[in-house]
C-alpha cells in the first residue's frame, strides 16, 4: 500500500463504507428471515412494505444487484399471498 495522505484515507473510508453496507445487509436478511418465518396473513402483510423498502434501499445504493432485490421481494410477496388461502 502507498503511504499517501489521500490512500490511507480512502482505506479508512472504504472500511466505514463496508462495516456500513455489512450492518444494512445483515439488517435486512434477519428481517427477511424473520417475515418468511410468519403463519398469520395479515401479520405478514403488515410487515412486508417494510422489508420491501428495506430491501429497495439496499439495491439503490448498490449493495444488492437490483434483479436480486426484485426477486427477493417477489418471493415474499408469494409466500405471504399463499398464507390467505
């Protein structure tokens, strides 16, 4: 590693941009495993527009590809629609 002012910076930076993306992404999977695990329909249906945004957030930043989010969420809206019937 060059022992630049701005390198050592941008290693600093990058490490709280990592330990950040690391708490967001581990955040939103307890919560997505948290949803998948819920018998009662409408429990679920209260809980799902948060984890979409949830998960929305971390696709705009770049955290998940967006295909990985748009899938995700669809999953769960499957899961918590079949719990009506």
């Amino acid at each position: 590693m060059a022992n630049h002012k701005a390198t050592k910076k941008d290693v600093r930076q990058a490490n709280k941009r990592r330990d950040r993306n690391r708490y967001y992404g581990k955040t939103t999977r307890n919560a997505i495993r948290d949803l998948r695990v819920i018998k009662m329909q409408k429990e679920g249906a209260d809980k799902l527009p948060e984890v979409e945004s949830q998960i929305d957030k971390l696709a705009k930043k770049g955290i998940i590809h967006k295909n990985k989010a748009a899938n995700l969420k669809s999953k769960l809206a499957r899961k918590i629609n079949a719990l009506a019937k």
